[in-house]
C-alpha cells in the first residue's frame, strides 16, 4: 500500500510560512506516491493541558487528532521558532496527544513513525534551534527523526503571491528531506 503522511505546521497563523512549506512538502510526497493529510491546527483548537480537563473527558478534537496519528506512517512537521524553541501550540498538541487513554497507550500513535523535521524563519537561521528541540521532544517518544533536519531563512523571499514554494535550493532540500523521510517508510 502507499505510505500515509501527516502534514502540520506549529503555528495557528492564518498566513503562516510553516503551514505553507508543509503543504510544499506534502505535495511533495505525493508526486513521489505517498498518501497525505494535511491538518491546519486552527482546525483543532485544544484547550491548554490540563490533567483536570483530561479527567473530565478528551475533548473531542484531541481523538480526532489522535486518530489522525494513529493512520499515519510519518509526519511532516513544519516548525516555527518562538525564542528559541518549539511554539506552545505544538508542544500543547504533543502534549495532549503523547497521553494514554482507554484507546491508545503511552505516546502509541508516535512510535515507530518517521518524521521529517523542518522550519522556516524570516530570521537568518531558519529556526534551527526550534527543531533541536523538537527532535528531543520527539524522539523519547518513540519517533524516528530523519537526520537531515532543514531550516530555511528568509521566508519571505522563498514563496510567491499564491504561497508556492519557488526558492530552488529550498525546494531541492525540502524534496531530499521528504525522500529520505518516506525510504525510511517499510509498508
Ligand atoms: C518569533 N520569531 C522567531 N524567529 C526565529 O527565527 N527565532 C526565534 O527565536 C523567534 N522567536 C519568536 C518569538 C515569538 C513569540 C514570535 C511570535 C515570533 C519570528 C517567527 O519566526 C515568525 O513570526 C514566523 O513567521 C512564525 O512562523 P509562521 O507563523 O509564519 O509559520
């Protein structure tokens, strides 16, 4: 069968650059044969975590994310960095989604997923930073990091006004990046 992505940016920005590098990878994947779901977070408002509202009942958005985990081989993951580190909205998803519950154990629907880890940043460094944390984040959970992690600076000299990817090193590196993620698929 094909390999299945997830696709998601960091960030809950209506014109986020993140959210249009994972929709640039995600085609990507799909050109190369891969199945892929895009999730925007600002389809998935999660309250911030809280054992007493995880007590209460799991909001209903965090099953649907859990589920959307569980069907996927690999992620692709467009992080932006905020001061130096992943933004709140990711870690609060992570968080959320890493729990136990009657259906899934422990940080289940990460284990054994490959993850392509990437960024863009207005900045000059791309926010490198943000995904070192992120690779810490994730791996302890089970998640296999593709070692070529990418950041990307200048983001706002690499799309153009219908938000495509068009920076040709930017684009090279990003497609290395998904290719290696999905060789490292076994289905
Ligand atoms: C930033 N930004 C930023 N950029 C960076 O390269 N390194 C950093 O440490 C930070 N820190 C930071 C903190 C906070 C609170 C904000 C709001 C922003 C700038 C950031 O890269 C920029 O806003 C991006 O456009 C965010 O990504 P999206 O939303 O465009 O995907």
């Amino acid at each position: 069968r094909k390999p299945r992505l997830l696709a998601l940016a960091g960030s809950l920005r209506q014109d986020s650059w993140n959210r249009l590098l994972a929709s640039a990878a995600a085609q990507m994947a799909r050109d190369a044969g891969a199945e892929v779901v895009e999730v925007n977070l600002r389809d998935f408002p999660l309250p911030l975590f809280d054992e007493d509202i995880e007590a209460a009942g799991l909001p209903e958005q965090v099953s649907r994310l859990k589920d959307l985990f569980a069907s996927a081989d690999g992620l692709l993951i467009a992080s932006p960095e905020y001061n130096g580190s992943v933004t709140a909205a990711l870690k609060n998803l992570i968080d959320w989604v890493s729990r136990p519950d009657g259906q899934y154990g422990r940080a289940e629907v990460f284990q054994g997923r490959r993850a392509a880890l990437f960024a863009t940043s207005p900045g000059g460094l791309g926010g490198m930073r943000g995904l070192n944390h992120l690779r810490d984040i994730l791996q302890p959970l089970g998640t296999w990091i593709a070692p070529t992690m990418l950041a990307v600076p200048e983001s706002m000299n690499i799309f153009d006004a219908e938000g495509n990817l068009v920076d040709d090193g930017a684009r090279n590196q990003l497609r290395a990046l998904v290719e290696q993620t999905l060789a490292a698929i076994a289905v």
